[in-house]
C-alpha cells in the first residue's frame, strides 16, 4: 500500500503516467515472469510495485523455493533445510498473479507461453528466469540416475538432503571428492565455499577424513582467500587439484563413486560432482539460448538479442562481467522491472548502474567477499573500472567474523525483500 | 573490529524503529536498486546491516565519500562506493533520504 500510494504521489506530481496508461487502452499491460527463483520473484513483485495497474503472472511450479546461498550450511549440519525455504504467499499479497505450473513452450512471435495445466498466458512483455539445468550429456557417466548416488546439490533440495545424508553415513577415514566445471556455471565461489564447510564438520566429526576437489580451471573465485583460509583452518584436510594438475573430471562411474581424469581414477566414499549447466530447459526451447547454451541480452533492460520482447535475468542469462549469483539476480529484476514499465509507456530506460556483493563462509565466523559494480559499455555489461574486488588478504581484528555476520544479515534482507 | 562494528550498530540501532518504507519507486536514479539487496528496505529482524532510506541525504553521502577515499574503514562498503562518483552518490542519498513515512 506505501508503495503504491508513494508511486500515485509520484506520479500525480509528474502529471504523466495515468494519462499514459489510459492511452493504451487497456490499463499498462500484461507481464509474464517464468521462473521463481530470486530473479523471476524479484521482477514480478517490482513490477507490481512500479506500476500496480500491471497484469503480472509469476509461472512458478513448486509451492516452495528452496535458495541455494546458504545451503552448503546445510551439507555442515550448520542450518537445516527449512531455513532454506520460502513461500509464494507474499508474493501474492503484493499482487501478483501466481500460475503454480510449469512453462512448456514460448511462442515469441505470438507473444503467449504455454503451460503445463493447458492455459496459455498472453503477454506483452515476458520475462524468464529459468536459472539453470544440468547439462546431463556434458559429462559421460553422469545422468539423473548417477546424481542420486554422486548429488550435484547444486540444485538447492533434496539433492541438498542427500548429499547431507551420504557425508553423516560416511565412516570416519572416508575419502570426500568434489568435482568442479569449467567457467561459466552458478555460484563460482560456492564449490569452494562447500568444500571450506565439509572440512570444517569433517575436522569435528570425521577427522580421519579428507575432501579432494577436482577441477577443470586453473583458478576460481576468491581463491588465494580461500586456499590462505584452508592451510589456516584445515591443514592436510582440503586437497585441491586445477585443471592444469589434471583435475578434469572426463567421466564418472556412479556404481563404485569413481570420477576419473586423464591421469587418475579417484575411488571417493562420498562424491559430489558439480557437473556442467546450462540455463534452464525452457530457454533452448523460446529460441533465447545460444550455442553456449545461455541467453545474450543487450544490458539496459535485459532483452534477449535472439528474441525481442523477451527480457532474461539471473543465471540462464549472459551478463557480462556479473557472476551467476543470487545477489546479481535479484540486483537485475529490479532494473528490468523499472526497464520495462519505461518501454510499456513508450519510453527509453536510462543506463543502469549495478552492483554485486557474494559473501562466502569459510567457516561459521569466517566470512570472505567479492564485490563489483557494473555498467553498459559496448554492449555488454562491464565491471566499472577502479571499483569492486575481494576482501584483503591480510586483516586484523574480527574483519572475517563481521563478514561473516554481513554474510547472515544480507541472506535474511534479500529472501525478506524477494519473498516477505 | 570495535572500529568497524561500533558505527554500524548505532545506526542499526538508530533505524530499528522504522518500517514499512517502499521497497521500490520509478523515480530510483541508476544504482540505488541494488543498495536494497543488502540495506533492507523495512526492518529485518536480526540483521547487522544498517538501513539506508530515512537517513538525511548529507549524511549517506558523506558516509559514501568517506568509504570511497577510504577515510572510513569497511568491508565492501569501499570496494563498491568506488564505483560511483560524485553525482550518483548525490542522487542516490538524495533519493534514498526521501524515501521515509
């Protein structure tokens, strides 16, 4: 109610936007949002608030999301799984249109999208956000049946769950091995994150044990801070393996928990393979996706370079320097959501400015950043030189403590805003 | 740390009492709509994060400058004001400042 009573203020006083809105017709339009993560959820809701005459349909399928910040907590027996989730219940008190069912087809010439139930949603804007799908042909040996023996959980749930379950039932002694993809994929710094919480409820409960990660790059995100934190707080547990040490997972044998490399066969008592993505199934489908398997936009409002009329936000999306995180995500809804209420009224988005902050927890009061702001620039978005980067490396007193209560703080704002 | 915490929890303190600021306005100059990923907009319960909206516009731009130049010590808040200059930061805390009931 603020807010719209703030936007009705706003915009009796600038004399323009009822006037607009009637013009058209048939109040300011219909917006469609597949996806509801915190890039979909987070664009439906500020439109709604931008402009409340919107028709705004969030196509959601679970009742229940379940965020992937935070959910290596989980994997340590830090947080439990509830934490975790979250309802649609006020998303739908702000006023959006809630469709519980899955997108099936996207018709961008006839601007409408196909759902599961058998309704279709017309629209005159349509923005997807399907984050990311495995990419289940990428890595031999690794199918949906495989990661129910070596879970991803890269998909916040019941692969969470499992994964959880299979490090409480290892004996003491066991051999945990991680594998890591090539660049682009969601979350960077998070498979370094969760290898940093394993240990440390390895260190606790299972001190006979030692985590592998194998990789197929020769450097990650936040990584001299991490691997500073490791030889610090876990020595002799974490063992890390780059691309150039062969630490390329070419395949995987789900029924004796073996990745292999070119030079090794790794025999692991708990495997957790991170697995090559893509964005989500539905955007090869709306013709959105390109041969990397994401979605170039053009970087004011977000619009598909394939597909006029469609906006993608969040991981499926090629975002320039932004990293495929939630903070990004939820950073980007909110400039597509004010983006498009400007080209619903016919007029330009001005360039955005954005920002990106990604805490990761190298233990429960250990927390390390990365931070960056972004603009357009020759068609892309761009880092803004000069500004950004990760936290120190040399610090005193509770720097790490503090960020890692900034790491907490900044979980609860953002589900509040995306979903209280 | 007692440097760092001490500003930051008079200010979380001193904004504890409001609520129920918009979330979101059409009028939010480039960058202000990514501050609210971190700097909630209404309050959330246990966070250490101080809000930004209802400080007066002086103030949020003198606390950017400052974390800008490095003046002040911060975790990220230096990292990022570093990407914006004078006139953002002016719309920014200007906006932000009237954003209060």
């Amino acid at each position: 109610m603020t807010t719209r009573r703030r936007f009705l203020k706003l915009t009796a006083a600038a004399g323009l936007a009822p006037v607009v809105a009637s013009a058209q017709g048939q109040g300011a339009g219909r917006v469609v949002v597949v996806g509801g993560g915190f890039a979909g959820t987070t664009a439906a809701r500020t439109l709604k608030a931008l402009e409340p005459k919107l028709t705004v349909t969030l196509v959601e399928p679970n009742r229940i999301f379940t965020a992937c910040p935070f959910s290596n907590g989980v994997l340590a027996a830090l947080r439990e799984i509830g934490q975790q989730q979250f309802g649609y219940d006020g998303v739908a008190r702000a006023g959006v249109t809630l469709a519980q069912t899955s997108a099936t087809a996207v018709d961008a010439a006839a601007k409408s999208v196909a759902l599961a139930d058998g309704n279709k949603l017309s629209y005159d804007r349509l923005v997807m956000a399907p984050g990311i799908d495995i990419r289940w042909d990428a890595l031999p040996g690794y199918d949906e049946a495989a990661a129910e023996k070596m879970p991803h959980a890269w998909k916040a749930g019941p692969q969470t769950v499992l994964l959880r379950q299979q490090l409480q039932a290892m004996e003491d002694g066991g051999l945990v091995v991680m594998s890591a993809p090539a660049n682009p994929f969601r979350c960077p710094p998070g498979p370094y994150e969760r290898a940093s919480l394993i240990a440390y409820w390895l260190k606790i409960w299972k001190p006979k044990s030692k985590l592998l990660i194998l990789d197929a790059k020769d450097a990650f995100s936040k990584q001299r801070l991490f691997q500073n934190a490791w030889a610090q707080l876990y020595p002799g547990i974490i063992e890390w393996v780059s691309l150039s040490q062969g630490g390329k997972v070419t395949s995987v044998d789900p029924s004796t928990l073996t990745l292999v490399t070119d030079f090794a066969r790794h025999k692991a008592a708990v495997a957790n393979v991170i697995p090559p993505q893509k964005a989500g199934a539905i955007a090869q489908q709306a013709g959105i996706a390109d041969r990397t398997g994401w979605c170039p936009v053009e970087p004011v409002a977000f619009e598909s370079t394939l597909q006029p009329g469609i906006h993608v936000l969040g991981d499926a999306a090629i975002m320039g320097g932004m990293p495929k995180s939630a903070f990004a995500a939820n950073a980007q809804a909110k400039v597509c959501a004010a983006a498009i209420v400007e080209l619903l009224a016919g007029r330009k988005p001005v360039d955005p400015l954005l920002i990106n902050t990604c805490y990761s927890l190298v233990a429960p009061d250990y927390g390390i950043s990365i931070a960056g702001v972004y603009r357009p620039d020759k068609g892309v978005l761009a880092d803004v030189p000069g500004a950004g980067g990760v936290s120190p490396l040399e610090v005193v007193g509770g720097f790490r403590a503090q960020e890692a209560l900034f790491a907490d703080s900044w979980f609860k704002t953002i589900t509040a805003e995306t979903f209280g | 740390m007692r440097r760092l915490l001490l500003p930051v929890l008079a200010s979380a303190l001193l904004l504890a009492g409001l609520a129920g600021a918009p979330a979101w306005a059409a009028d939010a100059p480039p960058g202000a709509s990514s501050c609210t990923g971190c700097h909630a907009t209404r309050q959330v319960a246990d966070s250490v994060i101080p809000q930004i909206t209802g400080r007066t516009a002086a103030d949020i731009a003198n606390t950017m400058r400052q974390y800008r130049s490095g003046a002040w010590p911060s975790s990220v808040m230096g990292r990022i004001a570093k990407g914006f200059d004078d006139s953002q930061i002016d719309a920014i805390a200007t906006w932000f400042a009237a954003q209060k009931e």
